[in-house]
C-alpha cells in the first residue's frame, strides 16, 4: 500500500518510520528541498496548491493523509475527487480554524473558555469589555507553538492588538489560570472503533512544548475520553486525533485538538503497544487498531534549536533519541528523546540527566 502525506516534516518521516515494517510506502507532497522526511519515501517538491502535482500524487497512491492541519481547503478538495483522503476535509475545516473548533466544543457542550470573534480592533475592544482581562488573542488560523498569539493583561496592551496580529481575523479567549495541561490522544477506525492513550502531562516553554509525561490512571481520563468521543462521533473522524485540555478547578477545559498525530504523543513509539503512528496508519489504512496500552513510565522531551551530542544522550540507559535531520534553528523542534522506566522517581531522574544534556 502506498500513502501520500501531505507534508514531508518530522511527524511524516515518523509515520514513516511506522509504516514501513507494515509494508507500506510513503509519498510526500512538501515544497521544501529539506523535507526531512524525503529520504524515507518519494518527495513530490511542489506548493500545496500545485495540482498537477496533486493529480501525480493521487494517481500513485492508495490514500492521502496529512502531518500538519493548514491544508488550503482547495487543495483537500481536489485530492478529495480522485484518492480516499482521511481524516476528512470537514475535520481538517473545523480543526484549522479556532473560531469554528471552539464553537464545536460549545455545541458538544465541551466546557472551554470564554471566546468571541475578532474581526476588527473595535470588535476586540468589545470583546475585551465583555470577557475581561487578562485574555488572549490568537489568529484563527495558522497559529503554532505560540506564534500567532498575545496574552492581553493590561488596556494598554490591547491598544492596536489587531494589527499587531496582522489584521486577520482573530478569537479573543478568556485566559484560564489553570493548573496544569493536558493531552489526550485518540484514534478512530474507518469502522467507528475508537481508542484512547493515557492522558499526558505537558510543560511548554515560550509557547512550545518542552516535556510530555504519560500519566498513570489520571483521574481525568474517563472525562477527557468522554469529550474527545463526542468530537470524533461529531466528525465521523479517521485517525489520531490530538486533543489539549487545561486543567482548572479538577475539570477540563478544552483547548484546541489536532487532527493528525502530535508531539505530544511521540513517546508512544517506545512507551505504548502500538505507537500513535503506527495506530493513524492502521485507522487510515483500514487496518484493525493497535493497543494504546502503555508499557512502563515514559516521558519525552524535545530537543529545540539543536540536538545534544548524540554519544551523551545514547549513553543514558533506555534513553531514546529521535534526530530529524533538521539544520539548527532557534525555535525549531530538531528531535527528541523518549525515557523509559519502571517506576516514576527513576523516571524523574533521567529526566534530569537529559536536562543536563540540554543545558550543556
Ligand atoms: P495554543 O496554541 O492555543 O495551544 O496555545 C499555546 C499555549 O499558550 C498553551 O499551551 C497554553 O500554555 C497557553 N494558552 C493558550 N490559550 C490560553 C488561555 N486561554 N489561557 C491561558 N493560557 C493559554
């Protein structure tokens, strides 16, 4: 079987990595010449809209997915006429867009916080007087590892927020002084079977997520598995669906979902069963789900700017690192590393050991 990926980044060469002992082949569509997952499968070099390359691409492979959710619509459309494409184009338009994502958790009565939509700096300054402050605006789309978003704590700071923003629409967002954040990752069958993973716990650092710890019977779980059900029923959704929740007041308030595999699911490679990857590919393949039974403690930090000396991470027992390949960024995810353990106090102190190693 041959899969088309929209995107060629990290999260594509690990459902490479995933697919390939399941005798599949990949075929990337990314425009960039250092698509880190090229070397893994076929790379179709071209923009996201180009569909003579679309037509190629939907003519070699069996389906098409996705490892990032700002597909132009147009693009989905089109591969949508000639090749299976999951998840579907209705899920990547609710996903993508924070104003129609919110609404559906409010109709799915999915508690998440105030929300209101900007379209200009008079409906913010409306906005701002009935949520109040502090808030936080985000673009509806495009938005990432905190790009694309301001945190609104004083009247001045709400001062020609909207074109600081780029002047695009926007949501205005109660912020949540919550007590910590979550993830959980779901997948969903062609058939409608639907599994969980275990909640994970998140740190982000300037906007990016630092660190991710699988969690052991979080008290939550049943409740985070309940939402995310309905959002998967709602969508007739087909494959791993990533879904943030921030912790408040021993509840959940949903945040925003992802639907393709996340980061904060990497450390299923070596922590589960069945990896995340390994599941979106059976979902989408058609193939029967996998277990997301973990398998010991794990937690998985990622590497951000550069890698730490390759000797030193691998040195550390049960310290597993993934390089993408990337050139060196500020900002910019270049790998992780998954830590496994039998108990959570030895985990803990790899955890430090990595540290260490990030810090130099
Ligand atoms: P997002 O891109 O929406 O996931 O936001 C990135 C990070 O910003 C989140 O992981 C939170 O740490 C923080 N954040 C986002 N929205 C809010 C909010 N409404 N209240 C408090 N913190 C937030």
């Amino acid at each position: 079987m041959k899969i088309g990926v929209i995107g060629g980044g990290q999260l594509g060469r690990m459902l490479a990595l995933a697919g390939t002992p399941l005798g599949m082949n990949f075929a990337f569509l990314d425009p960039a010449p250092d698509a880190c997952a090229a070397p893994l499968g076929e790379h179709l070099r071209a923009d996201y809209g180009d569909q003579d390359h679309l037509r190629q691409l939907a003519d070699e492979v069996d389906l098409v997915t996705f490892e990032f959710e700002s597909v132009p619509a147009e693009t989905v459309a089109f591969l949508s006429q000639f090749v299976p494409v999951y998840p579907s184009a209705e899920s990547l338009r609710i996903a993508r867009d924070r104003w129609f994502e919110k609404s559906m958790f409010k109709d799915l009565g999915i508690p998440t916080p105030a929300f209101a939509d900007i379209q200009s700096q008079a409906d913010l300054d409306a906005a701002v007087a009935t949520i109040g402050l502090p808030a936080v605006l985000k673009t509806r789309t495009l938005g990432y590892d905190g790009k694309g978003q301001k945190v609104l704590r004083t009247a001045e700071d709400v001062v020609g927020t909207f074109a600081e923003l780029g002047s695009v629409p926007c949501l205005l967002e109660g912020f949540v002084a919550f007590s910590g954040e979550v993830s959980l990752i779901a997948v969903r069958a062609r058939d409608g079977e639907t599994r969980f993973y275990p909640l994970v716990h998140n740190t982000h650092e300037n906007g990016i997520l630092r660190l991710s710890v699988a969690s052991e019977d979080h008290l939550l779980q049943t409740l985070a598995e309940d939402y995310a059900g309905r959002v998967l029923k709602q969508l007739d959704y087909v494959g791993v669906l990533a879904f943030e929740f921030f912790e408040v007041d021993g509840g959940l308030k949903a945040n925003e979902i992802a639907p393709r595999v996340h980061n904060s699911g990497h450390w299923t490679i070596e922590g589960a069963e069945c990896s995340q990857f390994e599941n979106h590919l059976r979902a989408v393949a058609g193939l029967p789900l996998g277990s997301t039974a973990k398998v010991g403690e794990s937690a998985m930090l990622n590497f951000i700017g550069e890698v730490p000396a390759v000797d030193k991470v691998v040195a550390i027992d049960e310290c597993h690192l993934h390089h993408y390949g990337k050139a060196f960024k500020v900002g910019r995810k270049v790998g992780h590393a998954t830590l496994r353990c039998d108990d959570m106090a030895a985990l803990e102190l790899k955890i430090q050991q990595v540290e260490a190693l990030i810090q130099g």
